[in-house]
C-alpha cells in the first residue's frame, strides 16, 4: 500500500463505512451491495481479457458473451430484485457496455408501462426469456429531437388486421437504436399511424425484424450496424429500414391509443403517454451522472494524493499534488457535484415512481412537472458531469490520457448523455415552456405548488419585481444559499418570460418569439435546476445524524453552492468574500478528500483505473499495463522500418 495514500486515509475526520452507508441507504444494503459484487469479482467467467486490446468485433463477441452469461447467472442465483440486478450487473459489465443494453433499459420497460394485459401476458414471457430481444428504434437518420416530423409510417389494413410498415424515404431509415444491428430480433417501432385515412401521429408498435430460429433478417427488413463511434464499440448502434412489412393489429401497444378491428382509433387520455420511456430514462441518467463523476472524482483524487510534482518551497521534498490550491480548485468542487447528483439522483428516482404510480392511477396532474424535471435534470447533471470528467482527466496530467487511466473511456461513454434520450439544449427548452407557464399562472393568482412554488412569491411581492429585489448572502449558512439560487431562479425565468412578451409585443409570431428568447429561456431553466440541487443537498443534510459526516457534507454543499455563484456572478450581487470563503473551504476539505472519493467504494475491478487504485501504486501498474499492448507483443513490429534501418 502507498504510504501517502494510507496516510490520507488516517488523517480523515469521519467514518467513510458510515457515510458509505448513507449513499446506500443502510448498513444491510452495503453488506448486500458488495456481496452481489463479489459474486461477480470472484467469478473466473468473467475475467476477461483489456477491452483496449481488442478489436472492435471481439468486443461486440466478448460482449454478447457476457451478457448471456450474466442472465444465467442471475437465474442461478435467484437475484431478481431490480436493484440487485443493476448491482450485479454494474459490476460485471465495468468497461463493457452491455450488449443487450437497449433490451433492458428501453424495451422492456416500455412492454411495461404501454402494453394492455393481455399484450403483457403475450410479450414479457417472450422478453423477460430473452426469447425476443428487443430494441428502442425512434430516432431517423432525418430527425432525432423533433419526433413529430419522424416519417415511418404504420397503416392499418382492416381487410387483414394488419399494420403495414415502411420506412418510405432516405431520411425516414430508423438510424442509432443499440442493438439494432445485429442483436435484436424485434424493435418497439415509432411511426406514424394511419388508420382509416387519417395519421393519428406517432405511435409505438412491436415489429419482428429478425427470424426467432435463424436470427436471419425477416422480409422487408434491412437491417445493419452503424459503424464505429467515438465510443461504445462493443454496441451495434444499427439502422432499420422497412418496407411493407406487416404485423398483426395486437402488434400496437394499445394500453392507452387504441385501433379496433374495424380501423377506428381511440384517443389516449393524454398523448404523451408515448413519451413515456424517454422520461424514464432521462431521470435514471441524472443517477448515472453522479456515478460518472463520482468515479472521476475517485480516480483524480486518489492519484493526486500519490503523485508528486515540483516545488512548493525550495529545497523541500515535491508535494503531493493535492497539496496545490489550483489542483484542489478544480477537484474539490466536481467532488461536492458528485455527492449533490447522487442525492439528486436518489430524489428523481422516487419522483418518477410516486408520479407513475398516480399516472397508473389516472391522475395526469404531476406529468408536466415529472417531464420537467426530467428533461431539466439530465441536462443539467450531464453537462456538468462531461465538463468535470474532462477536468479530471486533465487533472491526471500526461497519465490521464492513457486508456488505463480509466478516464477517457468513462469520457467517451458518458459524453452521449447529453444527446441520447432529448438533446440537452432542447431539454432545456422544454423545462423553461414548463417555467414561462408557471410564471405565467402564479401572475393570474394561482397558487403553485412542488419545486416551482418560490414562483408564488412573485405574486406576494407585487408590485416590485423580483428583479429589483436585493440579495443578501450569509455565506457559511447553507439555508441563505438556498434562499439565493431561489432569487436567480425567480429572477432569471421572469427575465426569460419578459423576453417573450416584449418580442410578442413586437407583434411577431409566437414561435419567432420563442426563438428569439431562446438564450434567456435556456439560462432560466439552468438556475432552475441549479436551484433544485442546491435545495436538494440542503434537505439531505437535515436527515444525517451523524455530527462528522454531518460536517463533512455541509462543508462540501457550501462549496457546491459558493462555487455556483462564482461561476455565475453576474447573476448573484458580487459578494467579495466568496473566493476567501471557497480557499478556506478547500483547505477544510483537503484532510478528507481522500476518505470522502473512498466512500464511494468502488472496488480496483469497478474502477478499472490504475491511476485510481486503493493502493495507490500505480507506477507499478501502469508499466505491467503497457507490457500486455498487443504492439509490444514482437520486439520488431513492422519490417518496413525493419528495411528502412537496414538500407541506412
Ligand atoms: C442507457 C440508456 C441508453 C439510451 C440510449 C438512447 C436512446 C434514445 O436516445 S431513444 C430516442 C430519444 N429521443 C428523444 O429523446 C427525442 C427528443 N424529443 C422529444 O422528446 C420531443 O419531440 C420534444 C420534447 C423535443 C418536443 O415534442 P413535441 O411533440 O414537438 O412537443 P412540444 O414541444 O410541442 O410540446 C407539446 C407538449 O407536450 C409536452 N411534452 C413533451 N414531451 C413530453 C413528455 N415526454 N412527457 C410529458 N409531456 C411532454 C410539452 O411540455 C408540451 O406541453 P404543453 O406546454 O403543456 O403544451
Ligand atoms: C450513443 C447514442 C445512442 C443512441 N441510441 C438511440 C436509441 O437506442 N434509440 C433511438 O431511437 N435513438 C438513439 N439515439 C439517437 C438520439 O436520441 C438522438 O441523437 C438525439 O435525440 C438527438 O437528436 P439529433 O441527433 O437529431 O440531434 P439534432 O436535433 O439534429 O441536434 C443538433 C443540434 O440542433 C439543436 N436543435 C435541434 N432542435 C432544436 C430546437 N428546437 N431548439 C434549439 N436547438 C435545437 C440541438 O441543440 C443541437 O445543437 C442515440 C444516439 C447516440 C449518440
């Protein structure tokens, strides 16, 4: 073990078994976590060999293979809880992506939550036995974000009770779905449904694509891989193009639209009941935004608590850099980030399922402010964890860049969370049309309730405008830094709302107008969120009893919140001690920043980083690493320098 790293690790001032409790919910919960984690580790069938020495169709084979590999195991286990099987799965996936990625995050829960019971009696047996293997097919190479203008189309034949499916144009090819392109043997489909003459808009639709015996494509269907990306190799992110392929009417997921034998259509109670799936999954990935960063996090600290680098006093021994104010700098803040997500990723998870649970019920009421949020938090918690892993990666200098960093492939698989499931500028967008109505509402009177009530206030404090109203910040107390991000917040949707009615009062049109605000409205939506996290990590801190863990999570919420209004002054009244205020904090923090990356407690197998390991010897593992590159395998690679070196 590195002598600075056990250091770190007496120095802290809390229990890090006790705070990793807390992120797990209970001491039992840890207990099970790391036994199903075990399970994993200490299983030879699934030591594999470094995806990095790979290529990309061995990836995808080792993929398919640990992916099977894992539904046995899980059955021969009996793990059927949702969470235990995302534990055990985490763990045994580490730098592969699953090849039936897309099976479990998209097609089944949209079986779930669109079918009617009798297609659930149908479906899930054949999914949940991986008998059909699905994939989530909307998007098209012509259009992602603005669904509405998607082109396949699903006509409905009454002569046969059928659904025939075409893809009619270039633009209109299913292009992106995981799994698509070699994987699955059936997509949920969206397309335009056509009954009786007339588009209904779009609609989801269970198509076979593959033949369930010989995996062979199925007539009418052209099916393929997309070809490499940036990352996610071992995905085949595929295309899909249909032509006249029909399905039989049970085929539409008709728990709320419906087609009746003869063609006529039933409306939905609501029709973005479609949408479902992506708001979903859009608040999963706010979690997936804490563990991202959070892995950063651990593998920057715990590095720059082994690594040694200049000078800061002459002739003393170089210190470690996390000694240095800048390096703290640019850490300490992303660590506070990673704990806030993951208490905002713990509330959105609950959100979504008290919301659901009142929407299967036939209340509607909460589905804008569920979409909202939704849409609001994964753009904010993605873009705030891409730009923080970067930082991390850098912050490792020369090393950070090597694969077995851990760093770039952390990068390169998270980066597409701001685009997949609603582009995060477009996600924005919809949480401030959420806003403007509020604002909106709460001038009329009425009284709002739930993350946008400090809107009501406007009302109260009629007729001056919240924009006028000053801001006076104690610093050191958590509960006045709610109070100020509550103020930006109020303040910067009223500046986006004003936005719009003066362009409307240019007598131009409502979309123009929209457009033209678009910057404002943005910038609303962000404080919004920003104000939400701030508030959220403040109600945490009111369940801890534990008086160390207690100090050591205040300490970082200060910093998330002092550190937010530096990086957005111009919205906050410039406050002169913030910066002194943050320097001191950073030094608060320093004694536990090793302790508090622990408490994450991700295993050396999970991290997958030398520069990241618990035992901080990393030089040690960074040569064995290199020895195995596929390149040193031969003392002399290519004989062209070979003949080069023997003409000279
Ligand atoms: C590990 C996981 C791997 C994931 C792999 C990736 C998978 C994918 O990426 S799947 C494809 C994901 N695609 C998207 O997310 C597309 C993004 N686009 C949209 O969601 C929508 O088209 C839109 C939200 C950008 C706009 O929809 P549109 O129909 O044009 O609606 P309007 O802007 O006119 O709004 C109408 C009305 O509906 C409300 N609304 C929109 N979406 C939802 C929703 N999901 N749930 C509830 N309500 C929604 C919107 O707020 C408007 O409300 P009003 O203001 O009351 O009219
Ligand atoms: C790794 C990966 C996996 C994916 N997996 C799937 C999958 O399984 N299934 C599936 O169906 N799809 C999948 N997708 C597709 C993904 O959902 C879309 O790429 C995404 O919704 C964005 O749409 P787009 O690509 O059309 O971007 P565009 O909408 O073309 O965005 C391009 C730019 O235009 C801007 N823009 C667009 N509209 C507006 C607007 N109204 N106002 C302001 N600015 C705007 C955006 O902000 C962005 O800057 C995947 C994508 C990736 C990268």
């Amino acid at each position: 073990m590195n002598p600075d790293i056990c250091r770190e690790r007496e120095n802290a001032t809390f229990n890090t078994e006790t705070l990793t409790n807390m992120l797990d919910g209970s001491a039992e919960k840890t207990r099970r976590r790391r036994e199903i984690e075990s399970l994993v580790i200490n299983d030879p069938d699934f030591q594999h060999d470094d995806p990095n020495f790979m290529s990309r169709s061995e990836r995808y084979d080792a993929a398919v293979k640990k992916s099977s590999q894992m539904i046995m195991k899980l059955r021969d286990y009996g793990i059927s809880d949702p969470e235990e099987i995302y534990f055990y799965k985490r763990t045994a996936r580490r730098t592969f992506h699953e090849a039936f990625g897309l099976h479990y995050t998209m097609f089944l829960p949209t079986l779930y939550s669109q079918c009617t019971p009798e297609q659930q009696k149908k479906w899930l047996p054949l999914a949940e036995n991986f008998k059909a293997l699905g994939t989530y097919a909307q998007t098209e190479l012509g259009h992602g974000t603005h669904i509405r203008k998607l082109e396949t189309t699903a006509t409905y034949d009454p002569s046969t009770q059928e659904f025939v499916l075409n893809c009619p144009t270039v633009s209109s090819i299913k292009w992106w779905p995981g799994g698509l392109g070699k994987t699955s043997n059936h997509a949920i489909v969206l397309a335009q449904l056509y009954t009786l003459g007339k588009c209904h808009g779009l609609h989801a639709f269970i198509v076979p694509i593959r033949c369930m015996k010989t995996h062979q494509p199925l007539p009418g269907v052209t099916v393929g891989d997309i070809g490499p990306k940036f990352g996610f190799e071992e995905v085949d992110n595929g295309y899909l193009k249909l032509e006249n392929v029909r399905i039989p009417r049970e085929n539409m997921l008709m728990k709320y639209a419906q087609v009746e034998p003869d063609g006529s259509y039933l409306k939905p109670p609501s029709d973005k009941l479609t949408y479902g799936t992506m708001v979903f999954i859009r608040a999963m990935i706010v979690g997936e935004s804490a563990r991202a960063l959070s892995k950063s996090c651990t593998i920057a600290i715990r590095y720059s608590a082994v690594r040694h680098q200049s000078e800061l006093r002459p002739g003393e021994p170089e210190p470690q850099i996390l000694d240095y104010q800048a390096q703290q700098y640019k850490l300490f803040p992303l660590l506070a980030a990673a704990y806030a997500f993951t208490f905002v990723g713990q509330y959105m998870s609950d959100t979504y399922h008290r919301i659901t649970g009142h929407i299967n019920q036939g209340d509607f009421s909460q589905l804008p402010e569920l979409h909202a949020l939704a849409a609001g938090l994964k753009a904010f918690t993605t873009w705030t964890a891409n730009a923080g892993i970067e930082v991390c990666r850098m912050a490792c200098g020369g090393h950070g860049y090597l694969c077995c960093s851990g760093l770039p492939d952390i990068y390169v698989t998270f980066t597409p969370t701001c685009t997949y499931e609603g582009e995060n500028t477009v996600m924005m967008l919809q949480t401030a049309r959420f806003l403007v109505k509020c604002y909106r509402q709460a001038r009329e009177g009425q009284q709002l309730s739930g993350t946008v009530s400090y809107l009501n206030e406007q009302q109260r404090l009629q007729p001056q405008p919240v924009s006028s109203r000053p801001t006076v910040v104690n610093i050191n107390d958590l509960a006045s830094l709610v109070e100020a991000y509550k103020l930006r917040a109020a303040k910067l949707v009223e500046v986006a709302a004003k936005s719009l009615q003066g362009e409307l009062q240019r007598s131009i049109s409502q979309e123009d107008a929209w457009n033209n605000s678009s910057i404002e409205l943005v910038r609303a939506s962000d404080a919004h969120c920003h104000y939400v996290v701030v508030e959220l990590f403040a109600a945490k801190l009111s369940e801890i009893s534990d008086t160390a863990v207690h100090s050591v999570l205040n300490t970082l919420a200060l910093l998330y919140a002092l550190h937010g209004i530096t990086l957005n002054s111009g919205d906050f009244l410039q406050l002169s001690q913030i910066t002194q205020r943050i320097k001191a904090l950073l030094v608060e923090i320093r004694p536990n920043a090793v302790a508090l990356v622990d408490s994450f407690d991700y295993n050396d197998e999970m991290l997958n980083s030398v520069l990241g390991r618990y035992d901080g010897n990393v030089y040690e593992s960074m040569f064995e690493w290199a020895k195995r590159s596929p390149l040193n395998r031969t003392e002399v690679r290519s004989f062209i320098i070979f003949n080069i070196i023997q003409k000279k």
